[in-house]
C-alpha cells in the first residue's frame, strides 16, 4: 500500500492543481514563468500602448529574388523562399554580392512612415535567413560584406529617431545560417552546439542594445522550436539581459517559455513578457475574444495574404483595400491592442507603389481621425454593427464603418452612463434620441462622408440613477 501514496498523492493534489490552473493565479511555482500578473504601468510601457499604429519592415536579401528562385516562382511567404526552394545556405548567401540597394534613403523612408501616422516601426535586423541588416562582428553575413557595406540599421535608426517614430528591433533567434542552430536537442553534440548557438544570439543582442541604445522594443521570432522550449532559462535570461542593458525596454511573449515548454503564456496561465505578440494576420473577435483586453498586446498583418518580405507577384494571393486596413487597425485599439501593418520593400531600396498608396491612404485618415486612435484603448462598451468604440478619459469615439439603412446609429451604454451629445471631430453636432434604459440612436451626419468616420459623444456616468424604464417581467 505504502508504494502507493505517492501516486494517490499525485492524482488527488497534482494533477488537479496543473489542470484547474487559472489565468492570474499563480498556483504552480515557475522559474521561468511570468514576472509579473498585471499589465506594466511605467512610462516606457505608457508610450507603447498609447502608440498604437506600428509599421513593420521586412527587408533582406530575400527582396533580391522576390520569390522567384531558378525561373520558379513559389506562392509562400517571399522570406521563406530560401526554404521552399531548398536553397543552401552558402548559395543562398551569394545573395549578398547583389545586395546594393542604391535607391535606399532612410531619411525618405521616415518620411513616408511620419506621413502614415505610425508612431513606431519593426526593422528585421536579422530574419530567419541569418543576414544582418547591421554590421555585427559575430558573423560574416552581415552588410557590411556586400558591396553597399554601410550600416543600414544604423541609418534607418537615426531617421526614424529625428522625426520621433520610436524603433523597434524583430530579431529571429532562430538562424538558418548558423551551423549551431538546432531544431531540437537530441544529443550531447547538439547540446553543445546550441549552447554556443545561444551564446552567438546574446553577442549579437548585447551588440544590438549597445550599439542603437535608442531602441525601445525587441521583437523575437523563430522562438517555437523544441531547442528553445527545452532551454525556457535562455528566454528568462534573454528578457532580463535586454532589460538591464536598457531600461524601460519591451520585450513580446514570443521570446518565452517556461520550464514546461508552455510559450506566451505559463502554465499557471500568466502572460510572459510585456505583451501578447500571437495576433499575426488575425484578430481577436470584438464580442467573444474580450478577455485580451486584460493584457498588452500587439497584432502584426500584412497587405496580401501572407507576404512579409518583397515578393514580385502580389496578383497570387487577395491584397487589402486601405479602408479593410484602416479596419483592422481601430479593430485592434478598440480592443485595447496595437497594430503593425507590414511592408517588403524592395531589394533597391524603393518601396513598392500599392505600399506607397496604401501608406499615403491610411496616413491622411489618421491626419482627420487619428485622435480615436493614438492613446485610446478598450471602452468596455458593447460592440455594434455600425464600426468599433475607442476611448480616451472621458472621450469615447464611435468608428463608423458601416452606414445603416436606418440612418440610425445604435448605442447602448454601460449601466449608470448617460450618453448627452454627439459631434463629428468637425465639431457639427448630431442628434442623439434616448429610445430605452442605456440605449440610444445617434443620427447619421446630413451629409454622409466617403470614408470611415468618427463621432465623439459626451458621457455623463452617474452615481445615483433614477430608474425610468422598468425590466420587462418574464
Ligand atoms: C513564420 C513566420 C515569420 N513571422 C512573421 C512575423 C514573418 O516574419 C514570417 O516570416
């Protein structure tokens, strides 16, 4: 009988406490797991909440061939093609005698970038292929070995800088052109190899944070495999490294692991990291998905179906309009999320022209509009068809997307909040007829605009409210 304690003791007290784990307890001690169980609250984490609108950049030697690889052109994404298309990697790193983007202005590229409203953008310092858009003294594939040889990082963090956009560095850790890089750890080779893998990966970051101190974020990649789950202590270390190099910067979950191989979230269900980085071309859903408004978090999305880098044929797969854009970007603020809208520029250094517009669309709606965006988050009001809410304070924005035949724009407030106005940000106010207990119609403008709109309404949330309508009985 007595062999058998242990067993029942595991069944009746273990198990039950690994499967009834809830989100926000700590009910498992990790060494790994979250540091921390509410959103972060100091200035760095402030200014990147309030930012909102990210743009990504995917830029490496990958743009040469565009995703075409000897007169064949593969539909994947354009920066895996060395993979598709089963390309070696010292072949595939002959890509660099071609790498001379002459036509690349990174003064020109913070243009754009200000004009579009973004208040941030990701630079792929190193994808998946290994080469190094930064001259790093830990590998030869780097830019400085092509003929362009000038640091591109570098410059594009000094453009960026001066015209206030904040840079944020995407970094793959996993690397197809390291010889130590291991998929998995099988045996004591691969042990040793990857732990000079990871060594390798904290030169280059130190590197990284030493060298563009400005930088605000990190943003890992390639973090899925089973080398890295089994090594959760290099992400715990990784997080905490970057963080005591420079103060104030943000790390997303995709680093982490904990000791279980349980990655984004540990195992007592706790957000790892500062904020959520699994809304990759998806969004959560407005009505089912709310519990992500408790955490940060950053969705990415790119304008055809899935390419990051350049690919010459966007004709292969659906390419958003600005306005599905412009969508999903008050999608993800009105819950309480950023958005990171993705460009491949080309191996030239010109940005493709349907990227150009794009930029210049969404750039003159956030000009009109962009005060329901920056710094506003979740309202906590329920979603309705007509668009999506957004709140400041007091302000709470309706983003139209929607007309309705009605003419009508349905409300419906929290219990004890009054809606007592509407206004477009031109400031023309629109009728606001109260039709039953914290519901309303908001009339549409006479004059109805061509694109997204916004209306402001002016809340009153009372205390002591006098019951007017009663509950049906049923
Ligand atoms: C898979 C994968 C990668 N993660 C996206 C953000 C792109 O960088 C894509 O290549």
């Amino acid at each position: 009988m007595k062999r058998y304690v242990p067993c029942i003791i595991f069944f009746l007290f273990v198990i039950p406490h690994v499967i009834f784990a809830q989100k926000g307890e700590r009910s498992l001690s990790l060494k790994y797991g979250a540091t921390r169980l509410e959103k972060r609250q100091d200035p760095s984490m402030k200014q990147f909440r309030a930012n909102r609108l990210g743009a990504f950049i995917h830029w490496g030697l990958y743009a040469i061939p565009g995703g075409e690889w000897n007169g064949k052109v593969y539909h994947g994404a354009a920066e895996w093609l060395k993979s598709w298309a089963k390309v070696p990697s010292e072949e595939w790193m002959k890509l660099m005698e071609k790498w001379n983007p002459v036509k690349f202005d990174a003064v020109e590229w913070a243009r754009m970038m200000k004009q579009m409203g973004v208040k941030y953008v990701k630079i792929t310092t190193k994808h998946h292929e290994g080469f190094c858009l930064w001259p790093s003294a830990y590998t030869r594939n780097t830019v400085a070995h092509t003929p362009y040889k000038k640091d591109l990082l570098g410059d594009m963090v000094k453009a960026f800088n001066e015209e206030g956009i904040d840079v944020h560095f995407y970094f793959s850790v996993m690397d197809w052109s390291h010889p130590d890089w291991r998929y998995d750890i099988k045996t004591k080779e691969d042990s040793v190899a990857f732990s000079r893998f990871l060594i390798f990966t904290d030169n280059q970051l130190k590197e990284l944070a030493k060298n563009y101190p400005t930088v605000k974020d990190f943003w890992f990649d390639g973090t899925w495999d089973n080398s890295i789950k089994r090594n959760a202590w290099w992400t715990a270390h990784v997080e905490a490294m970057l963080k005591e190099l420079l103060p104030g910067v943000t790390v997303n979950s995709r680093l982490r692991s904990d000791e279980y191989g349980k990655r984004h979230f540990d195992s007592n269900g706790n957000l790892m990291g500062d904020y959520e980085s699994g809304y990759e071309r998806r969004l959560p859903d407005p009505v089912k998905d709310l519990q992500v408004t408790k955490w940060d978090w950053e969705a990415c999305m790119t304008i055809p179906e899935n390419q990051w880098g350049y690919h010459k044929d966007w004709s292969l797969s659906y390419v958003k309009t600005p306005v599905e854009v412009l969508d999903r970007i008050v999608h993800a603020v009105s819950m309480g999320g950023n958005m990171v809208v993705n460009f491949g520029p080309q191996a030239n250094g010109n940005f493709r022209q349907e990227e150009k517009v794009l930029a210049m669309t969404i750039g003159n709606w956030m000009k009109k509009y962009g005060e329901c965006i920056y710094g506003c988050d979740y309202a906590g009001w329920d979603k309705q068809d007509w668009g999506y809410y957004t709140r400041k304070g007091q302000e709470v924005y309706m983003v139209v997307f929607n007309k309705p035949y009605s003419k009508r724009l349905i409300v419906k407030s929290p219990n004890a909040t009054q809606v007592v106005g509407a206004v477009l940000l031109s400031g023309e106010r629109l009728e606001v007829v109260e039709t039953a207990k914290n519901e309303y119609n908001v009339s549409m403008p006479d004059r109805e605009p061509e694109e997204p709109f916004v209306i402001k309404l002016r809340i009153k949330e009372a205390t002591g409210v006098t019951e007017k309508y009663r509950d049906a009985f049923i």
